[in-house]
C-alpha cells in the first residue's frame, strides 16, 4: 500500500472543493482511495463562524453534539455515532474562526466521488472524509473516517478460524479508520498544508453501496459504556 500526501494553496472559504482537487492532484488511478480532510470539505460547504467567544463555543459544541460531558480540558461529546472533542469544532488552522465538522460526512463522500469519477474517468474509487482522533489514556492524534463513500469500511472476521483453528467471535478491523490513519500521519497536522492524500494499492473491497452504520456499535455493547453513560445531552 502506498500513501501519498498532496501539498497544496490554502483553500478559500466556500471555495469549490473539486476544482481545488483537479488543481493539486494531477491524476487519480483506478482503485485508488482519496483522503480529504473534514476542515476544507466544511470550508466547502460553508460550516465555519467567526469566532466571538468561549461561550459562543460552548453553544455550537452542545448544539452539533447527540451528548456532551464536560472535562476538564474539554467538552467529550458524541456525534453521529462518534466520540470526539469538542464536537469535532476546531480552532487550529481557522484564522479566527470556528470550523465545524461536515453535516452530513457520508453524504458529502458520495457526492465527492460521483464528481471525481467523471473528472478523472475512473470507475472504482474511494472517498474518505477524515478528522483528527483522541484515543483514552494514549498521546497525541490519530485519525478516523467521518464518512466515506466507494468502499468497505469494516472487515469482519467473525466466524472465520484464527491460525490455530479457533473460531473468532468479535474480530472485525476497522478499515475506514485505519485508512484515514494512514493518511494523517503523511498528512500532519500543523502547517505542512497538506489537505489530501491519494492511497493506492489498498487491501479494500471496493463497492457501490456504503453501509453509514457498519463501523458503530452500540452503548450496550462498547467497552467505554460506564463512560458513555455519564455523558448526557447538555450537561455539564
């Protein structure tokens, strides 16, 4: 597997996301996977506010959350499924202002990708929409997939027999998440101004339809539960 990150201007608010693409990435291959960070596809969609104050912030993070606890060093929140900071609400690379995450991340994919298959006149790609990630008792970021769209994101070995015979219960690899890493690292997360990555020659299956659900899993079932249900909509 190969990742490559694309250097790339800074992009303009509200600014067309495909051209920008068609701009710095020169081709596409076929099967290949693109990774495109949440803050330029919000830039895109107009989902950032200038920044007026903490609790301004405070209002936005409780508003874009399902549920919200409030840290000591910040808001632990749940969104579509997720757990993240701050409701994936960013400062860093913002100018002043407030960026939020994508509305809809699986819709923003497809429709990404539906474009960049006509640009680029490829049948089979991949579209990951990316966002910095916070794993518990762990330094520094990683990343996950907020949405993504031309491929399958979990490979799932339930069922299947480990190398000594034994029947695996609950193995399943998180592929979207494990791609979106991949991606971050080469991308960085200060000033490399590197918005995108192009991934060849990934272990993936790729497809048509995408499954939004297929890399959550509910409370009941989540390692985290007694974390999870101290965390309620609002509330400190």
């Amino acid at each position: 597997m190969l990742v490559t990150s694309v250097t790339t201007r800074i992009f303009p608010e509200q600014g067309s996301l495909s051209e920008f693409i068609r701009a710095h990435v020169r081709t596409l291959p076929e099967k290949s996977i693109l990774v495109v960070t949440s803050k330029i596809v919000a830039l895109s969609e107009g989902r950032f506010a200038a920044y007026s104050g903490l609790t301004q912030k405070n209002a936005l993070i409780r508003k874009e959350s399902q549920r919200a606890f409030k840290s000591a060093h910040a808001w632990l929140t749940m969104r579509d499924g997720m757990m993240m900071a701050n409701s994936g609400i960013d400062e860093s690379n913002a100018d002043g202002k407030l960026i939020l995450l994508p509305k809809d991340a699986f819709e923003s994919a497809a429709r990404m990708r539906r474009e960049l298959m006509g640009l680029y006149k490829v049948r089979r790609l991949g579209v990951i929409i990316s966002d910095s990630a916070i794993h518990p008792l762990r330094a520094g970021v990683t990343a996950h997939a907020l949405g993504y769209a031309g491929i399958r994101g979990v490979r799932d070995y339930r069922g299947k027999k480990d190398i000594f015979g034994k029947k695996m219960e609950m193995m399943r690899t998180n592929v979207a998440d494990s791609l979106a890493t991949a991606a971050a690292l080469v991308m960085g997360e200060g000033a490399e101004r590197r918005p995108l990555a192009v991934i060849t020659d990934a272990p993936v299956v790729f497809a048509e339809k995408t499954d939004r659900t297929e890399t959550n899993i509910s409370i009941r079932e989540d390692l985290y539960a007694p974390l999870l249900r101290r965390m309620r909509k609002g509330k400190d």
